[in-house]
C-alpha cells in the first residue's frame, strides 16, 4: 500500500520510470504541443478568429455612435416597437447596443462582405450568441468590442443573450439579416 | 513535544485516527454532505424546469434556486468535504496529532457560518446573480460576507494542515518523503490558498460596493480575478480527487505507483500550471490579448493537461499491476474483469476516472481553445463539460470514499450494502448520460443559464431545431436518474450514522505507531507483455487518445465552416 506510506527510496524523484509511462508521456506531450500549435497555426491560416481591438466606453458615448448609424442607414423598422433596420453598406462600422433586456437595432448585412461589428453593454454583462451558427461572444459593460464579421450564408440570425442578466434574460433575443 | 491526546486504531483498516483530527474530518465531511442533500434538492428544481415539457418553477424562483445549487455544490459540499480530506491526508496517514485543533474548529465555524449566511441572502430572493455574481450585477451584501467569511475559515483550514505536515515531520511520525497521497492534498493546498486568496481580493471590494463604501467595480477586472476563484477551485477538486484515486487504488488492490517520480512530478505541473487555466472562461471576452490567452489557456503548452493525462495512466496501471501480481495475467483486461466490481469505493473510482477522462477531460480541451471556445461560450455545452468533471470526476470519487469510511472513520456498519453497490453505477451512468446530452444541446447553441428556450410571446422569438428540444428532454431524464442515484447515496450513508451498527472502536494509545516504510520497489517488468508492466491499461489510453484527436479535429472542422471572423 505505498501510495499511502512514504516511499523506500528517499529521493523519490529518482524512482525508475516503467516503460509504459515513458512512452505514454512521450505521445501525450506530443499531442499537447500539437494542440497548442493549432491555435498559433488556425491565428495564420484559419479564418475564424476573435478580434481583440477594444476601446474603453461609455454608454453615452456608445449609444451616439450607434445612432448616427441607425439614422444615417435605417431602411424600415419591425414590430411593434418600431425596431430600426439598419443596412450600412459593405465594409463600415455597425453597431449592436445590447441592454435590459433587448439587442437593439436589427442588421441587414450582405453575404460575402465584411463588417467591422461593435459590441458593448450599457449595463450589465450580456452574451451575443449568433443562432444557429452559434457564434458566442462576451460582452461586457465598458468596453467596446469591434469584431470584423463576413456572413457567409444568407437568411435570418437571432441574436440570443446567454449571459444570465437578471429575470428578464430569457426575453433578451434580438434578429439580424443576411442578403 | 507532544500534546495530550490518543490515537486509536481502526481494526479493520488499521489507520491510526487521533481523537481530534477524527472529529474534525467527521464534522467537515458531515457538513459537506449536507450540502451535498441541499444541492441535490435544488438540483430537482433546476432540471424540471430546465427540461421544457415540464417547464416547472417560475423564472424568479428558477434562478433563485440556480444560482444556491451552483454554490451549494461547487463550493461548500465540495470545500467542506476536501478540507475532511486533507486533514486524513495529514494527520490520518502521517499519523500524527492535527496541529492547533482549536484552530482548526475556528475554521470549521467560519465556513458554517459563511456558508448559511451566504444561503439565507441567496433564499431571501435579492441575491440571483448566479455562482459567479458578475458586477455591476449586484446581490445583497450578506450573500459576498457569507462567501468571504467562508473563503477565509478554509483558508485557514488549509494552513492546520500545513501545520500538521511541520508538526509530523518534527515528531518524527514518519520517515523519509510523505506519502504520494499526502503529496497529491499538499498540491490540493497550495492551489487552494491561490484560489481562495483570489476569492478575498475580488469578493472583499464587491462587498463594499454592495455596501455602497466605493462605487465601482471593473467588470473585466472582476471576472479576470474571479475566475481565479470559480475555475482555480475546481482545480483543487482535480488534486484531491486524484489523491483520492491514488489511495483507493492503495486501498483495494494494495497498489503501488508505477513511479514515485512520474506522479509526484504530474503533481508539481499542477501547481505550476493548473491556475492558468481560469483564463479560459475569458477567451470570448473584448480587452485580452491574443498572446495572453493563447499562452494561459493551453495552461502553458498544456503542460498541466499532460498531468492529468499521465495520472489517467498512472492510476489504472498501478492497478493493473498490483492485479496482475496477484495472479490476473490473461490476455490484456483480465486484471479488469476480475476487478472488485462489486465495491462500491473501487467502482464509483473507476467509473469517475474514466468519465473524467472521455467525457470531462476532453470536452474541457476543446472548449479551452482559444478558438473553438467561440462555438460553446455560454452555452448548455460548459455545464455539461463541468458535471463531466466535478460531478463524475469529484462528487462521485468522494462519494466513493464515503462508502470507505462508513465502518473506519464513522465506526458504523453499512446499511443496505446491496443497495450501495448498485449506486455508483446508476449516479455515475446517468451523469455520463446527462453530461453527454447536455453537449449535445450545448453544440446546437442552446444557452445554459436559461428559463425558457421557446421565448414565449417574444416577437424575435428564436425557434431552436427539434433536436435541441430533444436533447433538453433528456438532460431532463438523465437528471432526474442521477438525482436518485443521489438519493440513494444519502440514505445509505446518513441511514448507516443513525442507524448502522456500532463497531469497535480499537485499540487506544496515548502515542502514534510510527508510520512504516513501504516495501521496496519491485519493477513489474516480468508481469506485462511486450516489456510493459501495464498491456491493458496502455491499450485504453490508446482508445483515449484516439476519441480526444478525433473530437479535438471535428471541433476545427466545424468551427472552418461559420462566419469569417477576424
């Protein structure tokens, strides 16, 4: 029963090594590089990434920004609430303000273009998940997150909160199009 | 120099327990498994609502009763159960007195204290923000008082136990190196003064603010430093419980490690590496540099995913060799078949080891890649992951031991032995189960955290595909199996301390028995095959290794296929 008494040897750390912990150590520190090597690999020759330009912000300053955009861009509006749909052309800044409890405006981008997407919170932290591609990303109050996006398939997104926001969360969703 | 106080001898195990220490590790483990009930209960209410044809508490009460299961299980049964662990580690298998007992019951008051206080401001309805409590989310100020109350009794718990390791080694209570066991609880110690240290310097100016004394909390700050909290706690489980492993591989087949070496050095990646891997819950978050999460997500070079990847090889070799010693030598799994699959404390171990492995640790490789992290952040996927880890892997090794120290420590013959030996199979299978369909939902995006999935009356509603209902339905199902497999567990425990039979105390003394030396090493290489001591156990690791690179790749393949991202 030696793993609970103290070992014969004094010096442990000179105990033989078997051979099937040899070789097993040998596979499995081969497979640990290679897997911290994919993440270096994928940031050079992958195409999914997440961005990490963040600028600190205020909601004051965020949500004038953001509304330069929906008045600039609105082409109609959606329920009952009257919820902008903003189509910015290709290439520009959009912006989504997410809050208790909506994401807000609704954004009509174009397939194959890419978006330099603003994400931030006025309040407390949120979770942008894009259904069904599930895209998942942390957004958090006081940091203006910009993500470079490129839909690749058109049709309809919802944007899901799935960061627990208090007891309106699951009534958090939001909509976004892709042309 | 050595205080009045006597050891007694367990006949059955011959441990030497001393007269403190023993109630100490009794009180602690008591209370952990109170938790334990209270967790489970809640546990009923969570998966009943969470399983959308039942659809059962309201939101307010749903979230309420979300954020106590996630404390009452992954930090005070836990905690409280880990800190009976440690002071067997120390005092039980060095044989030696517990270092300043009064101490020691300070500690345990606090972390009673702290735990209740926590869970009246939880109950009292003010206080869903969760396990993790993110500001600027605020909770009343009692429901942090509670946790920093309890974060500071187990710390000082965690350093009797120092105390008790400097006290054995004064008085001579054992020779040489400690034990691997006590190595593993002293590794299990040092992350948890990290952890718990990290707790007290996020958890101490959220308090204030709740309080109104200062007015603002970073939100980024806080979750940076609060990870070292919620995910560096989970990292002591994985020392413990793997402790724990080693002992009962010790227990129950009288195994030895394959190398003294090989698996203390694994125990020191730990300390060096394991608290990195807290970064990962901060890889979809703005504000971090690539570089700083590439580097700290692959816990350095995943030096300390290599640890657990050898304690998974060494724990079952050190079995297959003991086993095959005695005899068991046919083909490669005879060792395995003839194993005491009818023990309830070896197979809840062997059940934990290998779901912690398929399912636990591999899940949680993938979704700490930077990368990949972007396709489960927040969703159901990382609850399924971590009741992978901390309910197969943690819970259900402990609950293993607790079938072990019914007759040593708590002197109490088992009730229901018959009823005990199926438990392990139907709480660890249906959290296999459980695990499982949780991911499944999880990669279809479903958000965990979530009362209800349809957004009723919700214009943007979002429709989740049928399988997505589907797989909620059986996390429901799987939920409600483990959640018996628990019950169970309670009633076969807490049935054996009121109404077991007394057994024998033992033998009294008013002086520890030196701890014996063990006998020397014998290298295994002429049981093996193929010059390896341990055929069987290489070849599982082999099917380990070839599940974790398939799944690791699907991942990629998947994740090439959304949106563009740059």
């Amino acid at each position: 029963m030696s793993a609970i008494l103290p070992p014969t040897e004094r010096l442990w750390y000179k105990h033989p090594i078997d051979r099937v912990e040899g070789t097993w150590i040998a596979i499995a520190l081969t497979w640990c590089l290679i897997m911290f090597f994919m993440m270096i690999g994928w940031h050079i020759w992958g195409k999914q990434n997440l961005s990490t330009e963040t600028y600190r912000t205020t909601p004051e300053q965020y949500t004038a920004k953001a509304q330069a955009v929906v008045d600039k861009w609105t082409v109609r509006t959606e329920t009952d609430q009257k919820i902008p749909v903003v189509a910015p052309p290709p290439g520009s800044d959009v912006f989504i303000v997410a809050r208790l409890w909506s994401f807000w405006p609704i954004l009509e981008l174009e397939k194959g273009k890419s978006y330099r997407l603003h994400l931030t919170s006025m309040d407390y932290n949120h979770g942008f998940s894009l259904q069904p591609v599930n895209i998942n990303i942390q957004v958090v109050p006081g940091f203006e997150h910009v993500v470079t996006v490129t839909p690749n398939q058109s049709g309809t997104y919802s944007i899901v909160c799935n960061e627990f926001c208090g007891i309106g969360h699951h009534q958090m969703v939001g909509r976004l199009y892709v042309k | 120099m050595s205080t009045a106080t006597t050891y007694r001898t367990c006949p059955r195990s011959g441990l030497q327990f001393e007269y403190q220490a023993e109630w100490l590790i009794k009180a602690n483990a008591f209370v952990g498994v109170v938790w334990l009930l209270i967790g489970g209960l809640l546990a009923i209410g969570v998966v009943l609502t969470r399983w959308p044809a039942v659809h059962w508490l309201q939101a307010q009460t749903f979230y309420m009763v979300l954020t106590a299961h996630g404390l009452d299980m992954l930090i005070f049964w836990i905690i409280f159960f880990e800190i009976a662990v440690l002071y067997f580690c120390a005092s039980t298998l060095l044989r030696c007195r517990i270092a300043t007992p009064r101490i020691a019951w300070l500690a345990f008051a606090l972390m009673l204290i702290g735990s209740v206080v926590n869970n009246i401001a939880v109950f009292r309805g003010a206080s869903s923000v969760m396990m993790t409590s993110y500001v600027p989310m605020m909770a009343e100020p009692n429901f942090y008082l509670g946790l920093i109350v309890f974060a500071v009794g187990a710390l000082i718990a965690c350093f009797v136990f120092f105390g008790t390791l400097v006290v054995a080694k004064n008085e001579k209570t054992y020779e040489g190196s400690v034990p691997l066991v006590t190595f593993g609880a002293i590794t299990a110690a040092i992350i948890a003064v990290f952890t718990l240290v990290s707790g007290a310097i996020i958890l101490i100016p959220t308090w204030l603010k709740s309080m109104g004394v200062i007015d603002q909390v970073d939100p980024l700050a806080y979750r940076t430093i609060w990870w070292a909290l919620g995910h560096s706690s989970q990292q002591i489980n994985v020392a413990a419980h793997i402790s724990v492993w080693y002992l009962v591989a010790a227990i129950a087949f009288g195994a030895k490690p394959m190398s003294e070496r090989v698996s203390r050095t694994a125990f020191l990646l730990y300390i060096l590496f394991l608290q990195l891997a807290s970064a990962h819950h901060l890889l979809a978050d703005p504000g971090l540099s690539t570089g700083w999460k590439v580097l700290n997500t692959s816990y350095f070079m995943y030096f300390a995913v290599l640890a657990s990847m050898i304690h998974g090889l060494t724990i079952p070799g050190a079995m297959e060799v003991a086993q095959r010693q005695k005899g068991y030598t046919k083909g490669l799994f005879e060792w395995l078949r003839k194993a005491p699959w009818g023990n309830p404390t070896f197979s809840g171990v062997f059940i934990a080891i290998i779901g912690f492995g398929f399912l636990g640790g591999i899940s949680g490789v993938m979704m700490g890649t930077e990368q990949l992290n972007m396709i489960i952040h927040n969703t159901i996927y990382v609850p399924g992951h971590f009741h992978a880890t901390v309910v197969i892997g943690t819970t259900l090794t402990f609950m293993a031991l607790t079938y072990y120290l019914i007759p040593v420590l708590f002197r109490r013959e088992m009730i229901a032995p018959k009823l005990a030996q199926w438990q392990p199979y139907l709480f660890g299978f249906s959290m296999y189960f459980f695990a499982l369909v949780m991911m499944g939902a999880g990669t279809l995006g479903v958000s965990r955290r979530h009362w209800d999935m349809a957004f009723q009356g919700h214009a943007l509603a979002y429709e989740w595909p049928g399988a997505a209902y589907l797989m909620m339905g059986l996390v429901g199902i799987g939920g409600m199996a483990a959640i018996a497999g628990g019950a169970i567990f309670i009633y076969v425990t807490v049935g054996s301390l009121l109404w077991g039979k007394r057994l024998d105390r033992g033998a009294e003394s008013p002086r520890f028995t030196p701890v014996p030396r063990a006998a020397p090493t014998v290298v295994a290489q002429t049981y093996g095959s193929a010059g390896f001591a341990a055929p069987g156990t290489f070849m599982l690791a082999m099917v380990f290794l070839v599940a974790f690179v398939l799944y690791y790749f699907i991942n990629w393949k998947y994740l090439s296929t959304v949106w563009g991202l740059s």
